[in-house]
C-alpha cells in the first residue's frame, strides 16, 4: 500500500511538474509501479552490485540496483585521505610510475572478469585514461590490489575490455605518441607517432603482464571489445583520426566519411610472439603489486616489453571501414554482430563477423594503409540502423535479442532489433547520455532487466548545488516490450562506464576481517604486551595496538622535533566491521583507517615541540570518545628520554588482555615484565 | 534380559559417547548491533567460540563490565570431565552387554546425580562469572546490575539477550540415559507380565 502511495505520490509531482511549465517528454513521467521496482525494504539487500568509474576522482563506486544506493567508494588511482590509500606505507607504492608517484588518475571502463564469457565476480578491472594503467580489484575485500603501467601510451582510454575466459584485458591508447617517447616536433607525427595496443595477461592474480604491444598506425584509438562464441580469439578496436591530425582535431579529424575499426587477430599474434617474431624493446614502467598476508604495497620498475609489428606478422590486423569518427564498439552475445557507434553518423554500423572472414579469406580488399589491409565496407556490413537519432555511441544487448544505443546528441536511448535492424523504441534521457549499461551487456548471456543511462549534464534533475552539478545516473526497465524510466540517482565524479552482476555472486565471499594470526606484516602488534617505541637514530618506531576503546601505547614522550616518527597501528580486533582510525594534531599527510587484524604505518615529522594528542577517527564503542592519547615532542637534543606509557586503565586491560591472549600465562608474565621494563626506561 | 534389548541397551548407552566430541551446551548472545550473533559452545574439554574468535570478541566485550576472561585452560572442570563422560559410557555398557539389570538401576542414580552436580558446577561458574567482576577495571558500571547467563532459556544483559540450551552432545547424553531408562521399564514390565 505504502509503495502504491509513493507510486502516486511521484506521479501528482510529474503532473504538478508537467503542468506547471512547458509540458516535456510525456516520458518523464514514470509509470505508477516504479517506485516499488526500485524500492529495497529496510534490512533487505539490492539484487545487483553496480561498480562505475570515477572518472576524474580516480576511484570506482560500488552501488545497488535498482535502489540506486551508493554502498562504497574503492580508491584506485587517487590518494584518499578519508582512510589513508596512497598516504600510508603500505599503500604508497601502489600510485607509482615511470614518472614518480601520480596521486590521480581518470578511470573509464570498469571491467568484470569473466569466466567462458560470463561475469565470474573475481575481479573487477579498471583503467586510469591519462597515465595509462591498468588496476585490479579484488572483490573479496573491495580493495585495489594490483595496478601495471602501459609504457609507449597515453591516454589509454581502450582498456581494459576483456577475453571471454580473462586471458587479456587491453589497453589501446587514445593519444598516438613517439615510440620510444622522445623530443620530437609535433609536426612528424606522421612518420614518428605510433598508436600501441597492449594485450596484458591478466587471469593470475598479482602477475598482470604485457604479453605483446602491437604497433599501430599513429591513429586515436578509442574503445575495445572481445570478439566471443563464433569471433573469440579476435578484438575489435575503434580509431579516429584516421586523417592524423595533430592540431584542431574537432575539425581536422572529423574529415573523413568513414574512419576504421581495427579487427586484432590475438590467438594469431600469440603464435607470432611465440614463433619469436616479437621484439623486445627498452621500456619503463611499473608493476605494482598488494601482498595479501603482510596487506603491503610494493612497485617494480620493468624494462622492457615484447612489440609485434603488424608487418611481421601477416594477418593479425585488418580494418574495418565505419562511418564517421566511430567511438563506442560493441558485440553482441552471439559474437556475430559488431556493433559500431559513429559518433557523427547517421546510422548505426553493424559488422558481420562472418562476412569479415569470408571477406579475409577472398581478399575483398580496399587498398592497405602501413601495410594493414582494408576490408571492403559492403563486403562486411551486416546491416545499418536508419535514422537512429543523433550521436550514437555505445550498444548493449540484453536477453532477447535486443540492441540498446546511447545517442549524446539526442539525449535518449533507442533500442533496436538485432538481425532486422528495426528500431524499436525509444527513452529520452536527462541529458546527454554517454555509455549506458545492462547489467551482464557484454556477456554472452546478458542478465538483462535494466539498462543504466549514463549522463554527463545534469542541469535541473536535482536540488542545484552551485554551479557544479552531480552527475546523474537513470535506471530503465528494458523487461517489456517497451522502456520504463524507473529512477534517477546522482553519481560521483564522472561515471563513464559501468558492469553489473547479481550479488549472489559476490556477497557471500567478503572478507570479514584479517587473521591476526596469519599476518605477515614486518610491525604487525598482535597483543598489547609487544607494543612499545624504539628509537633508531633520528627514526622513531612506535608499534601500536587500537582495540575498543584505547590505543596502546596512549602516552609517548621522548620525540624530539625533527624525528621521523612511523606510527604502525594494528587493530588487533577480529570482528566484522570493528574499525579504528588514527589521526595525530598537525600531521601532514592524512587519517589512517585500520580494518580488523591490519597493520596500517603513516610517517609523522613534527615541526615544533609541544603536545600533540592523537585520537581514533572511526567511531567503534561506546568508549570512543575516550579513545586517544598523547605525544610529547621536545626540541632536539633535549635529552627527554623515549618511553611509552599506557594509562592507568590501560595498564590493568592491558594485563587482562596478555592474561587472556596467552596460552601458557608464565611466557606472558615474562613478555609483560619484559615490555613493562621497557616501557619504563 | 533378551539378547536383542541388550545389544540395543549397549547401542543407546554408546550413543553418550558423542558427548565427548558434540557441545554439551550452547549459550548464543544476541545484540542489535551483532546481527550475525556471537556465541559459545561448552564441550566437555573445553569452551570454544560457535564461530571462530566469537571466545575471544565475547572477552574483549566482556571487558566493559569487569568479567573474567573465559579461559578454558583455567576451568579445571574441562580436564575430568572426558574422563567421567568416559568411565559412565563404559560401565554402563558393560552393564548393559550382561543384561544386570540391578546395576543398570544404580548406574542411571549415577548418571543423574553425575548430571545434576554437573549442571550445578555450571550454574556455580556462570554465578561466579555474572557477580565476581573487577570494579576497578568496569568501564560500565550499573549499581546492582549482574550478568550471569541463564542455564537454560532466555535472559536480557544490557544490550545482549543471551539464551542458553543443551547442545547435541548433553541430547546424546539424553539418548544414553532414556535408552536404558526405557529398555529397564519395558522389560521390567514384561517379565511381571
């Protein structure tokens, strides 16, 4: 009844809207059951996790579908003060690269593993488009866990679209750039740019390796897809700029009728790699890795990587004539149809991946650029969508054979048939829409029921927030024969792409806590008996444990200004979202946030001597607030000597504790007395 | 008695032998912000968690109101109690095997005066456990307030409904005990017939 209420509810507001004003789309309005398609009970959970890129806040957001909740923002690429990522040592290593450190990157395209061309929910990758990397997350614990630089790239915005069974994920690079990158005149871009597509393995956890870069012509190459069923062992990438501009792209490289998609045969560049027709050239770049039982960063820098020629190694690369700058590229779940989106077009570009073999195999050839044969557009065409409106980008297929088509400049989805080419109907979206999603849309069995719009102006959607807007998010029912606009939800950053998958196939398999136990973290504090301070020349150590409601040690004195003091804080707790959080008076960099059983080191200089109390920043028990202590910084070469205290009531949990964490309470006694005497000095 | 009550007898006393490896008893604790619960399994040579560190994030919550840490290792209790579970499974199916119906009377005295002390003994440590707190280290102190858990049922402890109930090995015990209380009185019956 009360959802049936809220269904009315929003209707009168559409009708009061509607009449209150210039009429719009009769669409806006939604149908009087959409608010209980979307609405999640208290205590009940969201039937899909939705992970969207960031976009230019470099993190990725996880939200529930199709309530449209935000449930968690991961750090990717950005330092993230809100819980330490990139501040702390354990995960300062993970944003380096051949330049140094980069704090920020621009995510794109989430990309869920797939097992036998189905979402599998092991990992979810995802791109940084301005200093291209790929990074894996795990999704067990939500967390980045593996981040690989592309070397000879930039703007790696084709990536990371993956192989049917999670062999590559690719990173095809959006500017062409000299290949090694050296001080050339930008006027040679014709003879010195090159555009590499890099094929990383990526089915083994902690070991993302570029298995070839192939070399292409210096083009802007833009979006990716995996061939699957009939054309796996085959990846599709779209260019523009075929003209090769370099200076005023928006007209210069928009000349052309038709740009190219570029058919990449991998199976067949695997072979060439193996047969040694690969080079390796001198590269830089860096491999970072998270090691799961220490919970630590750690970068290597590679120096080289395998290049494949397309000349050396016949076949391995075709064009495909396709209207007018295409953007988006995408095939359908029989692996048959590849789908083109000229963002400039009039139509919509369907490619048959049938005819391109059969094309292939009796040369309907159109001439060859840098040696790389261009296939006939009438010999590989499948089909055209007439007059799908304007601006059409990226396509998604659902169950039935369907096609759904963002149009940017028409503001609306369209959806259409596969085979007839017929469309079907039509959404409007608010307003210019980019990717759009279904969840399992580039599985070989979409999981269907919504698409996502994606859209990058937001206008008057919500309360006005100054002039910087949210961007916004609208979820559509695609199970009837006809769209139903169910809800709009705000995004943060710039959302560009978005995968989806059932929860069942993830939520069960979360990580509750970290095994104290099993730690293998070189400062991990396992019980309040090994806390303590030492000192190693102008090196402070201070190794801390956080359990409801104290740190210990909570008095540290001895600090002399000047001193670079490591604070490694272990929340020994080993309970389901019992967290602790670490911040000092003054200190530079940021807050820590410690999951339970992880071991967390944040570096502190004090400027000045004084008092600086330190407190836990995560609300964990009803003792919080009493959660803190302090230290004592004094000017060098005051003589103050190192100790840490614990307060009166620490002292006697902290017996409690040792008592009860020791098997044989003697040995305990011993370290007791032994951390006691320490302490005392 | 007939061969076949005994060799049935001897299978309902060999059953108790679960005891020694199933929960004897399981206390659950309930709180609205432990949805997923915490709880605790006495067996008869220890107290384990029901999930793993449930012993341990029991003690750490413990800690707020000055009880004792339950530390298995220091509960002398869990150390005989295998061997006493042991000497009455075995006696009562030697007993059982020869048919003596006049020890089997005597054994089950045994046994419930044996499982009376026993849940005694219990009462007696959660007793000690919910009053004997240290106010020096109590950081929730409620004048009057104690915490012992119920023996068996319900009962609300701050935020914590804990509720106690026999695990599957005191309901092996069970088996044992009415096994043969059963099989004395429907032979019994016969025989007066």
């Amino acid at each position: 009844m009360r959802n049936q209420a809220l269904g009315r509810l929003t209707i009168m507001v559409g009708v009061v809207a509607a009449a209150g004003c210039t009429p719009k789309a009769p669409q806006q309005l939604v149908s009087g059951d959409a608010a209980s398609r979307v609405y999640v009970a208290p205590g009940e959970y969201d039937e899909l996790y939705s992970f969207m890129s960031g976009g230019f806040s470099g993190n990725v957001t996880v939200y529930g579908l199709p309530s449209g909740r935000l449930l968690k923002t991961i750090p990717v690429f950005s330092q993230f003060p809100e819980n330490g990522y990139g501040y702390t040592e354990e995960t300062k290593p993970m944003l380096e690269t051949s330049y140094g450190a980069v704090p920020w990157d621009d995510t794109h395209h989430p990309q869920l593993s797939q097992t036998k061309g189905m979402a599998d929910g092991r990992w979810l990758f995802i791109n940084g488009n301005n200093t291209p990397r790929i990074a894996r997350i795990d999704l067990t614990t939500f967390e980045t866990v593996e981040i690989l630089e592309i070397p000879h790239a930039a703007g790696g915005h084709a990536s990371p679209f993956i192989t049917p069974n999670s062999e590559y994920v690719v990173s095809a690079i959006r500017f062409s750039v000299p290949v090694p990158n050296v001080d050339v005149p930008v006027e040679t871009y014709k003879q010195n740019f090159k555009g590499s597509l890099s094929f990383v393995r990526a089915d083994q956890p902690g070991k993302m390796e570029i298995a070839f870069q192939l070399m292409m012509p210096g083009y802007n190459y833009d979006l990716g897809r995996a061939g699957k069923g009939k054309s796996d062992g085959w990846f599709f990438f779209t260019t523009y700029n075929s003209e090769q501009a370099f200076t005023n792209l928006e007209l210069n490289a928009s000349k052309s009728d038709k740009d190219f998609m570029a058919a990449v045969n991998w199976k067949l560049a695997e072979k060439c790699v193996a047969d040694g027709k690969a080079k390796t050239a001198p590269a830089r770049y860096a491999h970072n890795t998270f090691d799961h039982s220490s919970r630590q960063s750690k970068s290597e820098m590679i120096t080289s990587v395998r290049m494949l020629m397309p000349t050396d190694c016949p076949g391995v690369v075709y064009f495909l004539p396709t209207p007018k700058s295409p953007h988006g590229v995408n095939v359908d779940p029989t692996g048959e149809y590849i789908v083109g989106g000229g963002k400039l077009a009039s139509v919509i570009p369907v490619h048959s991946f049938t005819k391109m073999i059969a094309a292939i195999e009796s040369k309907a050839f159109d001439g060859e650029l840098y040696g790389i044969p261009i296939l006939k557009y009438e010999s590989v065409m499948a089909g055209e969508v007439q007059k799908p409106g304007l601006g059409p980008l990226h396509t998604e297929f659902d169950d039935k054979g369907n096609a759904y088509t963002s149009m940017f400049i028409s503001s609306e989805i369209v959806k259409w048939k596969l085979g007839t080419w017929e469309v079907l109907d039509r959404m409007p979206v608010y307003y210019s829409i980019g990717h759009l999603m279904v969840p399992g849309g580039d599985n070989v069995k979409p999981y269907g029921k919504y698409v996502v719009a994606m859209n990058k102006i937001t206008k008057d959607r919500y309360l006005p927030t100054g002039a910087e807007l949210t961007q916004s998010a609208q979820l559509i029912d695609i199970s009837g024969d006809k769209m139903k606009m169910l809800l709009d939800f705000p995004t943060q950053g710039e959302p560009h792409y978005a995968q989806a998958l059932p929860a069942s196939l993830i939520r069960d398999k979360q990580v509750k806590f970290f095994s104290l136990a099993e730690s293998t973290h070189p400062f991990v504090t396992r019980a309040e008996s090994e806390a303590g301070v030492s000192r190693d020349g102008r090196n402070v150590h201070v190794k801390m444990i956080a359990i409801r409601s104290h740190f210990a040690p909570d008095v540290i004195e001895g600090i002399e200004v000047g001193d670079t003091v490591s604070w490694h804080v272990t929340n020994v707790e080993q309970d389901w979202d019992i967290l602790h959080g670490f911040a000092v008076l003054g200190m530079n960099t940021a807050e820590i946030i410690l999951q339970p059983g992880e071991t967390r080191t944040i570096k502190w200089v004090p400027q000045k001597p004084g008092i600086y109390p330190f407190y836990c920043t995560d609300f964990c028990s009803a003792l919080h607030q009493e959660m803190s202590g302090y230290v004592r910084v004094s000017a060098r070469g005051s003589g103050v000597k190192l100790t840490s205290g614990v307060s009166a009531k620490a002292a006697t949990q902290q017996a409690r504790a040792g008592k009860y964490a020791a098997p044989k309470p003697e040995t305990h006694a011993h370290e007791a007395a032994q951390a006691a005497a320490k302490g005392g000095k | 008695m007939a061969p076949r009550a005994r060799l049935l007898t001897v299978l309902a006393v060999l059953v108790g032998l679960g005891a020694l490896v199933l929960p004897l008893w399981e206390v659950r604790l309930g709180a609205p912000q432990y949805p997923e619960g915490l709880g605790l399994q006495i067996h008869a040579h220890t107290v384990t968690g029901i999930k793993p560190n449930d012993l341990q994030n029991i003690n750490g919550l413990n800690h707020y109101i000055g009880m004792k840490p339950i530390l298995p290792d220091a509960i002398p209790e869990l150390r005989y109690m295998p061997w006493l579970i042991g000497a009455l499974i075995v006696s009562g199916a030697l007993l059982a095997a020869r048919g003596m119906r006049r020890g089997l009377w005597v054994w089950l005295a045994a046994f419930a005066l044996l499982g009376a002390v026993g849940l005694w003994d219990f009462w007696r440590w959660e007793h000690d456990y919910g009053h004997n707190l240290d106010m020096d280290t109590a950081i929730i102190v409620i004048p009057g307030m104690t915490y012992q858990p119920p023996l068996i049922g319900s009962k609300q402890l701050l935020n914590f409904t804990a509720t106690a109930w026999p695990g599957t090995g005191a309901m092996a015990l069970g088996v044992a005990f009415f096994g043969v209380l059963a099989t004395l009185a429907v032979t019994g019956r016969g025989r007066t017939a």
